[in-house]
C-alpha cells in the first residue's frame, strides 16, 4: 500500500498514484511478479514482469453480452475525466457490455453533454483542474434533482472521509480505481448502490 504525499483535489500534471497498484494486480492475475528496485530519489526506477508462458488451449470468450442480455441491460452512460487514457478505456469497456456512451474531459463539458445526450448513469472523476467532481455532482443535481441520473465517482481517493464527501456532493455511488467490470456491471444492470 502507499499514499500520495500531497491531497488537493485539483492535482494538474500527477497522477493519482495507482498505475503500479493497477500493473501489480493484472501481473497477479495473470499468474506473474512485478519487482521494482531504485538506488533512490533522482536515480530512476527499474520495473521487472516475469509472466508464465501458457498455451491458448482455445479462443478467448467475448466481453460482449448476448443480443437478449444487451437489449435488457443498455444504458446511455457518460464518462467525465480528464486522464484522456481513462477515459477512453472505461469507454471501449462500456461499449463492448452494450452501453452506449459519450465522453467529457473536463466539467463545464460534462454539463453540457448532459443536457444534450441525458445519461442514464454519470461515471465521474473527482480530481479533475477547473471544476471538479465534486462541483460537477452538485450543478448536476441542483439541475436534474434527483432526477434518475446516477452519478458515480470512479476515483483514486476512497478514505471515509472521502466517501462521505462524495455523498454530501451528490454522488449515489463511490468505487476506487482501478474499477473492475463486475462492480460496473452491478451498478449498470442491477442499479446496486456500493457507497
């Protein structure tokens, strides 16, 4: 575990700390280690994967619902975040579980996408410069009420204190990158609050 030594919410140009936490769990799950060694501060860093060598015994089964499943469970779904990477990624994701979905970058954008393309669910960063997301969460529901829109923080910071400040913002659900695709498969078909 680590911690970020610095916490404003508006963070330009760091990331949120979690790209090692994210490689050591996928290196993990495909059976691996990752090590990483430096002489310290201002000596660089040196990153070692050993993964085992499998055999693909058959083809990998499509993250694709099923036409019938896909008809039941669509939703339209907005990703606000400003990591360009992210972003895309929870949208490939999306789109290959049959949601249709847009993208914004920064909030101002975010409150315009809403009002034209009305998602169903809003995944939402946080730690975005400009307005974050917790003042994109209380525009949004000083906007809709409690309109159906669920907003969910998808975002690195996930203290108590945290989570609490997400619900006083507005926000019905806080997950803590990295998010995996069975905790956004319940919170997209069963509508499950996970605070």
């Amino acid at each position: 575990m680590f911690v970020q030594g610095k916490e404003a919410v508006n963070r330009v140009g760091g990331g949120l700390g979690v790209g090692l936490a994210l490689a050591r769990r996928i290196v993990e799950l495909h059976g691996g280690t990752i090590e990483a060694r430096s002489s310290g501060p201002g000596e660089g860093s040196e990153f070692a994967v050993r993964l085992p060598k499998h055999e693909m015994a058959q083809p990998m089964r499509s993250l694709a619902p099923r036409p019938a499943e896909q008809a039941q469970i669509q939703k339209r779904v907005l990703v606000v975040d400003d990591n360009v990477d992210a972003a895309n990624t929870l949208h490939l994701l999306l789109q290959s579980l049959g949601h249709e979905t847009r993208i914004a970058h920064d909030g101002p954008t975010a409150l315009a996408v809403t009002d034209e393309f009305r998602p169903d669910v809003i995944l939402l960063d946080i730690g975005m410069p400009g307005m974050n997301g917790y003042e994109v969460a209380r525009h949004l529901r000083s906007r809709y009420g409690d309109r159906h829109i669920k907003i969910v923080a998808i975002t690195g910071w996930g203290a108590e204190g945290d989570r609490s400040r997400s619900t006083d913002a507005g926000f019905d659900v806080h997950l803590v990158k990295p998010v995996g695709e069975s905790d956004l498969r319940q919170i997209l078909i069963n509508g499950v609050t996970k605070h």
